[in-house]
C-alpha cells in the first residue's frame, strides 16, 4: 500500500476516533461507529450487537448470555431516529455468525455468505435484502471480554472484504470496545443515581407518611418492576402464628398501570397461585434465591403455572426485615424482561430496597394497630357507657316464673306472631325453645346463668324502631320451627342448632339503626375496625364478649372442642346475615337444591352443604317477616321503613348527602314498587330454594307471593306505607306491661353506627345495584320453577337472572 493511502486511512481512523470519543449515549455512540466503520470499509452497511446478561456456571454458557441488536442494518443515510423504530433482534449466544464471533472472540470474513451453513437466510427473506459479502468482528474492552459484535455487509465493488480492511476494522474497534465500554458505565452511573433516588423517595415516604399497608405495598412493586424489569412483583407478608405461611399475597403485573379508569391506591391481591415452595423457604431462612431456570430448581412446584397461560422461567427471591431483624414478608420478582438472568448487581439493589420495605411495612404496621386501637377503645367505651351485664335480681326473678309450653306459645307455627307478647313473654318463650331442643340437659348449662344470658342479650339490643331484641327473638322463633317441623335439627345435630339459635338471638346486638354503608360514609370507629361486613363482625364480638362475662357463660361447660366449633358455626351465621354473603352463597346453594331437591343424610356428612344451608336458613330467618300474613308483613314493613328514613335523615343532616330512594322520606310513595322489587330479587329465590327441599316450607313460599301481590295492588293504587308514631308507642306500651326490667334508652340520634339490614331491605350497596331495575320479572319468572319436575337446566338458566 502506497504511503498516501496510508495516511489517508490514518487520518480518517483518527477523526472517526476522535468523533466516538465524547459520545457516552449507548444508542447514538453505537450508531456512529456503524456509520464510521461503514465509510471506513466502503461497506454498504452494517450491524452491532451488544452482549446482555452475565456468564453463569453452567454447562451451556449462553444461558446467561444473549446479544441484543442495537442498531441493525445501518446505512449513510440512517439517522438514530429512525432506528429507534426498529424491533430488537436477539440472536442465543453461540447461534449463527454472530453468536459464534461472540462466543469464540475471532473474526469472521465470508466473501459469499449463501455459502456459509452459518449464514441465516431469514433476514434476507423478511428485509429482501441480499447478503453477499460479510465482515464480521467481536468488541472486546480492555480486559479482552467480548462486549459485543460489529458486522459490515456488501463491500460497495461487489468485491470481498479484504485482509486490509479487516486490518482496518480491528484498529478501530479497539477504541470502539473503550467507548462502549464508558458508555456503559455512565448508562449504569446514571441508572444507580435513579435507583438511590428511588431509595430515598422510599425513605422519606417511610418516615414522613403514615399511610395504610396497601399504599405501602404498592408504592413498593410499583417502584420495584419499574426499576428492575419483570413480568410479576409479589410482596408476600408472613403470617404472625405461622412463619411459613402468609397472612396477605400483593402482586404487580407488567401492563397493570396500562388499564384504563382512575389510578389504583392499592395493590392486587392473590390473583396468582403461590409458589410456597420457595417463597415459604426465604421466608422460613432468610436466604436470597435467585434461580436461572425455575423447573430446574427442586423446591419449585410446577403445578403453579398449570392453566394459567404462565411460565415462571428466572425467579429472584428475598426476605423482608423490621427494624429488629425478624421476617416480616418476601418479596419475589419473576421473569427479568428480554429472557435476561436476575443479576449479582439485581440482588445488591433489592437487599437494599428490601430494608427501606421493612421499615416501611414496620412502620405502616404500627400506625394502623395504634388505629385499630383507637377504634376499639372508642368502640368499647361506646358499648360500656351504654350497656351492662343484666343484674342478679332480674336473672332470680326470670328463673322463679313458670314457662309454658311451645303450644302455648305458638312457637312451632310458621306464621307466629309477637304482637300480644310482652317482653317477659318473649324471654319465657326463649327458655322453652332451649329446653324443647334440649340445650339445657344436653349441654349442662346452667338454668340461672341461661337465665342471666338472655337478659344480658336483650339489654344489648338498643331501642331502636326495628332491629332490637323483637326482630332477634322473632328471627330465633323462625329457626326453631323450621329446625323442628322440617326435622332439619337432625342434620345439623345439638351442638349446631345450639349455634344457630344463639346466633338468631345474638346476630344484630347493639343495631344502632343505620347500615354498613352508613359507617363507611360517616367513617365510624367501627367502619375502621371492620373494612366488611362491618355491623356483623360488630354483633357477632358483641356475642362473644357476653358469652364470656361473668354470669352469663352458658357454653361454660362444653368441652374445647365443642366450644371451638360452636364459636366457629356462630360466627359464620352471624355473618351470614349480610346481604353481600347471601348473595356470595346462594347460587351455590341453588345449584345444589336443583340437583339433591331435598335435604337427605348424606347433607348431614358434608360440612360444605351443611354450612351452606345453615347460611340460608340465617337468611329466610332474618327475612322471615315477609312470610307473615300480610298484617304482619305490612306492620312490619312499617317500622322498617321508619328506621330507614331516620338514616336519611341522618344522611341529609350530618354528613351532607341525598340518601337512596329506599331511605328518602321523600320518595315514600314509591315503597311499596320497591318491596316488590326486593321480594322479587332478594326473598323468592330463596323461599322457593327452601320449598324445595321441604314440602313444609310451601306455606312460607304462599305468602310471599301473596304479599307481593298485595304491595302491587299499593303501588297501583298509590297507597303509602303508614309508618306513623303509633306504632311504636304501641310497642313501648307493650314493652311497660314488662315485670322484668327493661331499660333500654332510644340514644341514636346522635349514633353514626350500624349494619345491613337483615329485614325486609336492601343494604344500599345492594339496593343500588337495583335501583335502576324497571318491571322485575326475576320473581313472576321463578315463581313455579323449584315445584316444577326436576330440570336442572332450566332451573339453572333462570337463576342466572338473578
């Protein structure tokens, strides 16, 4: 070579250099080099690849390592711009021309590349481009590592590439592999300074603001897949009793924050199968995982991903600390994006973030247990100021009166009515129901502490219009004629009519007259203490709190066992009485009265059906009004609408709010439309359901639809419920002929607390799912669909009208 070429290639070498030199984006530098390069060689243009991933100790290198095309197909006329448009292109390390200049460090010089097995036509194919001649080299930094792959296509004369230019490219990828390689470090500089900013946002929220867990946790995987890409993030918090198992599963996806509506202020939970395999094994030793394949690992159990659509491929894994060094939670990201491994410099970054997340959660902890305790204090100064234990006189005087029989009582009729019972009638017939079905001999219990119990629960109840100690002991009346004219209390057995009929007794103590969604909209001490279901976790606490006071302990003589149990049954049948429950269970149930259509032995040996129908049965009991003859029903739905229209005017008055249409004094003429649209969506299913099953029942079924045609004669004829004063003055009459104290206060006015209504309404959440519901036909369509021959289709099919 002449020394004028010479000089001319040095020079051009020296100023393509020169002009890599400052460049420290990745993206541009990358460009510019193709594009020196290519002038350099008289290529017509070229390709880098950068290696990605870490080598790992393994017998197959490339399952760490991967090179990705930065820029592909670059010629003198491309701009960074337009290559930014273009999809990346991975090549496996060691696959094709490329991954074998990667893997082996040594250049590559094909004068015909249609000629090379090596050569992959596809790329032709899909850019119709044609490939003849091909220079291909690796970029290695200063320590020899290969960094990546530069590749030119198409000398400009239709010649090979020449030993010359082979010359040429190695000089200048020498400098080439330097650049890159600060490049790199300023990319990784600039992404720690994001991620201590990131730390430091972490910390000043841990410290400055004492948010719910749920704020928390998702500040945490929102921060987290954003830094360090994945497909899923989970926080997983141990539960207190048991370290290897957890208490609450969030989790973050890929595309989540992509959904339309508002942005979400808390995380989703357990909407993923767990793999406790190995989140239980950090969580019981505190060691970091960090696996490359998952199926390979043994403590991973593949029958997570099994109809999921979802692959768990490279997991990383690491506990959780508070401030005293103990586990509290797991955090586990899956599936690092690009099929790339979970880094030594990934662990770094979670450990740290993992302490920031202690604290936090720690912190976040304490603050809503101090709340929690401030809710209960004020709960139970509330319930103490008010309430108190029934005296020793009144359980003696109780236990001296002589109880009539259930005859006398009327006790095992359908369709009872309290109207000409005084209270001590009603605390008589309480103590005849126990002693008829047994209680008393069967479980030991004490006859003056029974006595002292049912006092103590009927000075429990508050004097409100509807749900006070009347509306409990007519919903335990109704349990205990279906228990004995069905001979149902066979299925159940003593130990769960015992539950049943304490819960009927027990399932709305201390009502303060208004609903669930009251308590969350007045942000009520309670409402904080139970997030759902909110007046039932209060009835069925305010149940145990008796059962356990001195004097009033009638489970006192069962064994743990039995105790352990009747607690358990008690408190789902308190539960059940929210509507959101009934609604949760009684497509399950349907589907099973549509199949068994009659309650046999073998209901008595499986607890899920047993537990179902003991929920329903809460549910006819609770609603059970709407059975009566239609004087009852209509006195009845009196007081109830009396009671909702004082939370109205509760809502309008305190807390600024236009109350729904059930409980609008304003819109009283439209009550009676909207009983039948309650009969209609909430009471025929089920009474048919139980019609079903029981021939017995039928009369309950009648005189639903019988009232239901008496509310569409109102509605037609415009008449309005009359739920003037009279009728409680006639209660409080009733209640003076008492010769057992009752002192019960109406104090509600200034009471912001409640629960569903378990009567003849819809709690609010519910009835607005409704109110827009013109002419229902749900209950004229269903009306003779459970006594019809069986057909489980067609019973399903109309079901799913509700």
């Amino acid at each position: 070579m002449c020394l004028k070429t010479f000089y001319y290639y040095t020079t051009n070498i020296c100023s393509q250099v020169k002009d890599i030199c400052n460049e420290l984006e990745v993206r541009v530098l990358c460009h510019k080099i193709l594009q020196n390069v290519s002038i350099l060689l008289d290529a017509d243009r070229g390709s880098l690849f950068l290696v990605q991933g870490e080598r790992v100790a393994s017998p197959h290198p490339q399952n760490g390592r991967c090179l990705v095309s930065k820029l592909f197909d670059v010629c003198s006329k491309s701009t960074p711009e337009q290559m930014e448009q273009l999809e990346e292109i991975r090549i496996p390390w060691g696959s094709g021309i490329v991954g074998y200049v990667a893997e082996s460090g040594e250049p590559v010089n094909i004068p015909d590349a249609y000629k090379d097995e090596r050569f992959n036509h596809d790329i032709d194919q899909q850019t119709g481009y044609k490939t003849r001649s091909l220079l291909c080299m690796p970029i290695k930094d200063i320590n020899g590592e290969v960094i990546g792959v530069a590749q030119v296509i198409n000398k400009q004369n239709d010649g090979p590439f020449t030993a010359y230019d082979e010359k040429v490219f190695a000089s200048y990828l020498q400098f080439c592999g330097i650049g890159l390689r600060n490049a790199q470090l300023y990319e990784r500089s600039q992404l720690e300074v994001k991620r201590n900013q990131v730390l430091l946002d972490l910390a000043r929220m841990v410290f400055e603001e004492q948010s719910t867990i749920e704020h928390m946790v998702l500040r945490i995987l929102t921060h987290t897949q954003s830094l360090i890409r994945c497909q899923r993030v989970q926080v997983l918090l141990v539960h207190e009793a048991s370290k290897g198992s957890f208490s609450r599963v969030f989790d973050l996806e890929a595309g989540d924050d992509a959904e339309p509506g508002t942005p979400r202020t808390s995380p989703y939970e357990s909407r993923f199968p767990i793999n406790i395999g190995i989140t239980g094994y950090v969580a019981t030793t505190g060691e970091t995982v960090n696996i490359a394949d998952a199926y390979l690992d043994p403590r991973f159990d593949p029958s997570v991903d099994d109809g999921t659509g979802f692959k768990h491929n490279t997991i990383l894994c690491m506990a959780i600390k508070n401030s005293e060094g103990r586990i509290i939670g797991v955090i586990q990201l899956v599936n690092k994006f690009d099929e790339l491994l979970f880094t030594k410099n990934d662990e770094n970054f979670v450990e740290a973030f993992a302490i920031f997340c202690g604290m936090g959660i720690h912190n976040t902890h304490m603050y809503e247990k101090a709340i929690t305790a401030m809710a209960k204090q004020s709960v139970t100064l509330d319930v103490l100021s008010y309430h108190a234990s029934a005296s020793l006189d009144d359980a003696q005087r109780l236990r001296t009166l002589r109880i009539p029989s259930s005859v006398h009582f009327s006790l095992h009729e359908l369709d009872f009515d309290d109207i000409d019972l005084t209270d001590d009638d009603t605390l008589k017939a309480c103590l005849r129901m126990f002693l008829d079905l047994d209680f008393v001999e069967r479980f030991h219990i004490d006859y003056s502490v029974l006595c002292r119990w049912l006092l103590s629960v009927k000075k429990n109840y508050r004097n409100v219009t509807y749900h006070n100690w009347r509306h409990a002991f007519n919903v335990a009346q109704m349990m205990f004629a279906i228990l004995t004219e069905t001979q149902w209390w066979k299925i159940f057995g003593e130990l769960e009519c015992l539950a049943l009929i304490i819960g009927c007794l027990c399932h709305d103590l201390d009502h303060r007259g208004t609903n669930n969604s009251f308590q969350i909209k007045a942000s009520s001490p309670l409402a904080q203490l139970y997030s759902t279901s909110t007046m039932e976790h209060h009835h069925f606490d305010q149940c145990l709190m008796i059962l356990n006071s001195p004097g009033n302990q009638v489970l006192a003589n069962l064994s743990s066992e039995d105790y352990e149990k009747v607690v358990k049954v008690l408190e789902d049948a308190i539960l059940s009485t929210d509507l959101a429950v009934y609604f949760s269970k009684r497509k399950p149930f349907i589907e099973l009265v549509s199949v068994d259509r009659a309650v046999t032995p073998a209901w008595g040996e499986c607890e899920e059906r047993r537990g179902l129908l003991r929920a329903m049965l809460m549910t006819a009991c609770d609603l059970a009004a709407i059975t009566k003859p239609w004087p009852v029903e209509r006195r009845v739905a009196a007081l109830v609408a009396g009671e909702f229209f004082r939370q109205g005017d509760l809502e309008r008055q305190n807390l600024n709010l236009t109350p729904i249409d059930l409980m609008n004094r304003d819109k009283e003429d439209e009550l009676p439309a909207m009983q039948v649209k309650f009969i209609d969506t909430i009471c025929l299913p089920i009474y048919e359901a139980f019609a079903v099953l029981s021939p017995t029942l039928q009369p309950m079924l009648d005189r639903v639809k019988s009232n239901r045609a008496h509310w569409i004669e109102m509605a037609n004829n415009g008449e309005k419920i009359d739920y003037s004063v009279h009728d409680r003055d006639h209660i409080n009459e009733r209640n003076d002929k008492s010769s057992i104290s009752s002192q019960n206060v109406d104090d509600t006015e200034n009471t912001y607390e409640g629960d569903s209504s378990g009567a003849v309404s819809l709690s609010s959440e519910t009835n607005s799912k409704y109110e827009n519901l013109e002419n229902p036909v749900v209950g004229l369509l269903c009306n003779n669909v459970l006594t019809m021959p069986r057909d489980p289709n067609k019973f399903c099919h109309l079901h799913d009208l509700n």
